[in-house]
C-alpha cells in the first residue's frame, strides 16, 4: 500500500475508534480499539541519562524477531489499520529493529520511533528510510554541547547526536519519513529551549516534542527531590516562559 494511502486509512481508522471510545466505555461494549499503542521492544540502552531510570532496571526476556512479526499480523488484523511506536530502551540495540519496522510497513501498519541516534550513521539511516519508518524524533537534551553531554552523561555525544540528525535529514529527503527533535525540560536545559526551536527552523526538521520532566518508572512521590534536574524555583521557569523571545 502506498505511503499517503496508509496514511490516510489510519486516520479515518483514528477517527471512527477516538468516536467510540468514550461511549463503549461507559457501555463497557469493547466495542473502540486502541488508537495510541506503543511496543516496548528492549529495555538495554547503551547509555545512562540522568532522567531515565529504565539503564537502572534489571533487563528482562525480550521477544524474538518471528514473535514481534506474530504480534504485528494479530494487531493489524485486529485493530485495522493503526500506528504504533517501537520504544524502549535503546530501539536501535535491536539489530533486527529494520527488518521489524520493513515487515510492519508491509503489514500496512504505521511506525514510529524515538532514539537517542547513537547508533546512526549514514547506512543505518538509509536502512531506516528504506524499511518506511513514518516518523523519528531523535533525543537531545540541550543546544550547548556540554549541556546534552552532561544530561545524557557521555562526552561528545551531542556531536555524535547532530551526525546522527544529519544523515537522517541526507537520507530522508523527499522519502516522506518525519524527523523531529524529542526534549526533556529540565532545570540544566530551560534556557536553551528557543534555541533549540531554531535549530529546528534552520534544519528543515518537521518539528520538536517538549517533554515534561516525569518520574516515569519510579513511583516515589518525592522522586522531584532527589533528582538536581527538578527547578529550584517553578516560578523562575513561569516568569522565563512569559517573557518575550
Ligand atoms: C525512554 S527514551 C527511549 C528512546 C531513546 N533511548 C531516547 O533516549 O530517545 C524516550 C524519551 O523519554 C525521555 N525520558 C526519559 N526519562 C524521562 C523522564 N523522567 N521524564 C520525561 N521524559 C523522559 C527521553 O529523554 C527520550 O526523549
Ligand atoms: S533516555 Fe533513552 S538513551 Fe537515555 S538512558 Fe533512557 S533509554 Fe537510554
């Protein structure tokens, strides 16, 4: 199936489940399907940020290449045409995660993934392109090098992180494939934000996801304390948020 008609189909399929979910609901009918699904493929990551604590878990037993492929055909079959997002972990410690994504594309299913981009180079980006991946939002923590370094705890990383931008961009050009930039605000990176909405600009990049600094796994109520990422003072970042750029 063609890139716009799949596109396309998983909207209108979008739009009839997002309609129904709350009436089958409160019916309790399962009637809706789900419309956000998100596929865990591996908790190992190669690096250790400070605002993750999925590098700290124990690493569990991950399904095979034959068993995503199963999964995908029973969700397709299922849920009609939808997207799903390939997270983890590090989604790139996969070797197998093209193959995965090339197989979904076939299946007429939708995909996306998030990565920290240590693990693209230029062929790998061109393996990504040509399996259809619909989207990538690529992780970088700060527009001053130190700043995404320190953060996500590697020396040069935010070197290896733009390389990794780049040959997306090389490789995607006219392919359809979104490439956007995913940001955790935090206390060390909030004065670096409107820059980094420039570099989108001056990129050519479709765009950036900002995302709120969340405990995720750890449910410690005082997680925000423990961690020097948290603001010292909410205000300072409400009265910056105000200010004219
Ligand atoms: C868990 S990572 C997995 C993908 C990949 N390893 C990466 O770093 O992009 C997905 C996104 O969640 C963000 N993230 C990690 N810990 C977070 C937290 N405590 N609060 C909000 N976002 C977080 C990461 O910065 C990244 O953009
Ligand atoms: S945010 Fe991504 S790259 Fe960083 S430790 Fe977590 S999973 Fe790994």
């Amino acid at each position: 199936m063609h890139k716009r008609n799949r596109t396309l189909a998983w909207a209108f399929n979008q739009f009839v489940n997002r309609s129904l979910q709350g009436w089958a609901y409160r019916n309790d009918n399962g009637l809706a399907k789900p419309t956000r699904i998100i596929f865990c493929v591996t908790l190992r990551c190669n690096i250790k940020c400070q605002q993750c604590a999925i590098w700290r878990m124990p690493k569990t037993e991950e399904l095979t290449t034959s068993e995503w492929k199963k999964v995908i055909t029973d969700l397709r079959s299922w849920v009609g045409p939808c997207r799903i997002q390939l997270a983890g972990g590090e989604t790139f410690m996969r070797r197998d995660i093209t193959d995965i994504i090339d197989f979904a594309t076939r299946q007429g299913v939708l995909t996306g993934v998030v990565t920290n981009g240590t693990m693209i180079d230029p062929p790998m980006a061109q393996k990504i392109v040509n399996s259809g991946l619909g989207y990538i939002h690529v992780s970088v923590d700060g527009i001053k090098p130190e700043t995404h370094d320190e953060i996500r705890g590697i020396p040069g990383l935010h070197a290896r992180t733009m390389a990794a931008v780049n040959a997306l961009l090389d490789a995607g050009r006219g392919s359809g494939m979104s490439i956007s930039l995913a940001t955790v605000i935090n206390r060390k990176n909030m004065n670096e934000l409107v820059d980094l909405v420039h570099l989108v600009d001056r990129k050519g990049l479709d765009g950036i996801i900002f995302n709120p600094l969340g405990p995720t796994i750890d449910s410690d109520p005082d997680w925000y304390k423990k961690t020097d990422l948290w603001f010292d003072d909410l205000c300072v970042m409400a009265a910056w948020s105000e200010s004219p750029t």
